[in-house]
C-alpha cells in the first residue's frame, strides 16, 4: 500500500540519522551508561535498511519486519523492547490500509505499553520510558 512505502521511506530517514548519530549516541551513553548506545542503534539501522520492499506491503507488516529485524540486531535488552513495542504497534494496526494519525498516536501509546510492561519500568524510573511515554502521550492527546 501506499501507507506502507511511506513507512519504509520514513523509517530509512530515521535510521539513517540514527546512523550519523552513532558517536553522539555513544558519547551521551558513555556519561549515564556503557556506552554501547551509538553501536547498538547503528546495527539496529543497518537491519532495517536492509529489509525488502515487500515487508512494507503495509504498515502492520513494516511495523513487525522492523520490530524482528530490531529484535535480531540489537543485543542487550534493548532489542527486545524496541521489537515489542513495534511488534504491539503492528497489532494494533493490523487490518488498516491507510490508518489515521489518531490509530497511529493510539498504536504508539499501545507500543510504549508494551514495553512498560515487558520491563516493568514506568515513568520516572530513567529508562527509555521516560522518552517514549510522554511522545507517545502528547501525540496522542494534541490530536484529540
């Protein structure tokens, strides 16, 4: 579909910048943790620009083929919960041709869900829920 080219073109953008970003990640990392934040997102990029054309044949698929990618890629702990949040996203999404930005704000807060819930982590506990949660939120409730 036309939803999910769209999704692959923007994932490339994405991972592409994360890609040029490796050294500041890593810096950033290297003062609050170990450092292997610019590597694993590097190797979590370069899985997903190398998924086929045809796992975008939506969005849901894209979400998974990124989600399983992600999942094979990253190590550590990380690539697991970047997997169920996309992987929960492709859920919530499954059956849509075309889904709107308020079930894209809503699959996004279902993905940060999942991955509260894979690690227990909730807001304020300095983990990657810290970020995604309040995207996820805001998105969702600026567009009510």
């Amino acid at each position: 579909t036309a939803a999910g080219a769209r999704l692959r073109q923007v994932a490339e953008d994405v991972v592409k910048a994360l890609i040029a970003a490796e050294q500041q990640l890593t810096d950033l990392d290297s003062v609050t943790g170990d450092g292997d934040l610019g590597t694993s997102m590097k190797r979590g990029a370069e899985a997903v620009l190398a998924l086929p054309a045809q796992a975008f044949a939506d969005v849901s698929s894209g979400l998974s083929a990124m989600g399983d990618a992600m999942r094979k890629a990253i190590g550590g702990s990380s690539g697991p919960f970047y997997a169920t949040g996309l992987m929960r996203a492709a859920r919530h999404l499954a059956g849509s041709d075309a889904p709107t930005a308020k079930e894209l704000a809503e699959a996004f807060v279902a993905a940060v869900e999942a991955v509260s819930e894979l690690g227990g982590a909730k807001p304020g506990d300095r983990t990657m829920v810290d970020a995604l949660h309040p995207a996820a939120t805001t998105f969702r409730d600026r567009l009510a």
